[in-house]
C-alpha cells in the first residue's frame, strides 16, 4: 500500500507542474497576443510590459516543460528497471521451484550424500 500511495503522489506531483506549465504557456501566448493587438491603441509603457512579461512567462514555461520531461524519463526509467528486478526475481523463484521438483523425481541424489563426493585420500597427500 505505500508503494501504491507513493506512486500516486507522484502522479499528482506531475499533474500539477504540467499543468502549472501549461498555464505559464498559455499565459505567455496570450500577453503576446495582446501586446500584438494593442500595437497602435495604447502607449508604449503597456506594450513594452506586456512583452516583457510575455518573454519571461514563455521562459518559465520552456524549462517547466524540460523539468517535466526529465522527471517522467526518470519515472519511466525507475518503472522499467522494477519491471526488470521482478522479472528476475520471479525468474528465480521458477528455478528453484524447478530443482525442487528434480529432488522429488530423483531421491537418490539425496540417499548418496557428501561421503561419496568426498576424496578418498587427504587433500595435503595430494
């Protein structure tokens, strides 16, 4: 449960920075706009501001969405590779569910035991 919570977070963390980016952009293209209509029916103070914060809302916006893109490569890169451990971790477990079933088939492989495996002669006389 708290891994669940903890992507759910995250998924809520994202939400708000795109849509904090989005807004950012969308405001950015409005002042633009509006400075593009107000060109010849206002004074240049307006015009001048209206531009400047267009710029920088645009500029915040742009490395909002680098940031966004980084952090959901991250995600992404962090998903795959807990894909990758479970994968082997439960390819591991098929294997020594395999050997125990080779244990079961052939019990003279346990009846033997380590003497028989073992040297005859010291292992210095060698």
């Amino acid at each position: 449960m708290n891994g669940q919570s903890q992507g759910d977070e995250g998924i809520q963390g994202i939400g708000w920075l795109a849509g904090t980016v989005g807004a950012l952009l969308l405001i950015s293209t409005g002042l633009g706009l509006l400075a593009h209509q107000m060109l010849g029916q206002t004074d240049v103070d307006t015009l001048l501001w209206a531009l400047y914060l267009g710029f920088w809302t645009s500029i915040l916006g742009i490395v909002g969405f680098l940031v966004l893109s980084i952090r959901w490569l991250i995600d992404w890169w962090r998903v795959r590779t807990n894909r990758a451990a479970m994968k082997r971790l439960s390819s591991g477990g098929s294997k020594r569910r395999h050997f125990e079933k080779v244990e079961q088939e052939h019990p003279q492989f346990l009846q033997q035991g380590v003497a028989s495996v073992a040297p005859s002669r010291p292992f210095r006389s060698c």
